[in-house]
C-alpha cells in the first residue's frame, strides 16, 4: 500500500521508520512489542498490528476482510514468505488444540 511504503522500510519481515516521528527516529524499528509475539504499530492514533501491514506492502493491496495467518504459527515471524490471507475459521484451527490434529495448509 502507498501510505504503508511512505512511512515504513520493509527488511526481512519487519517494518522501520523512514522517516522521524515524535520519539521515533528514521530507520528505528517501528511498533510495540506486547511480549505475546504480535507487534503493533500506532498510525493516526489506531493500533495495527505489523504482520498486517508486511501482508499489504508485499501485495499491494489492502485487505479488508479475514485474518492474516502465520504458516509457522510463530507470531513474531512476519516475513512475507510465512504470511498467508486465511478465513477466521482458518486460522483458528491454528491454535494448539488444533495443532496435533492437523497440519497447517500451506
């Protein structure tokens, strides 16, 4: 998306500001780790996670319904090649109550 690559540096599945922002400093690693392996970052005052933003820089287009799902189920991994756009179902099947069931469709 635009607005993501005017404000953000994408290396190896995590997001660096370009430019300064209040605290923030250009090339600084953007966002809040919140220690359960998902980052957040603040735009206009909303919390989006990162692996959400990697997902629609990678692809170019905004994604406006479902989830964004972590092949690997490792939250903190959100190299483009790990993502996949999945169902709500989809990736609650993910959740390790699912995990010895079944694989992870890649």
């Amino acid at each position: 998306m635009k607005k993501w690559k005017e404000k953000f540096k994408l290396k190896g599945g995590k997001l660096y500001h370009q430019k300064s922002v209040g605290r923030a400093r250009a090339g600084a690693r953007a966002g809040t780790d919140h220690g359960d392996g998902y980052r957040t970052v603040r735009i206009d005052g909303r919390a989006v996670y990162e692996h959400r933003i990697v997902k629609e820089i990678t692809t170019g287009k905004k994604i406006r319904s479902g989830d964004v799902d972590h092949k690997d189920r490792n939250r903190s991994n959100n190299k483009p090649s790990n993502l996949r756009q999945a169902t709500r179902s989809d990736n609650l099947k993910n959740r390790s109550s699912w995990a010895a069931k079944k694989p992870v469709k890649k």
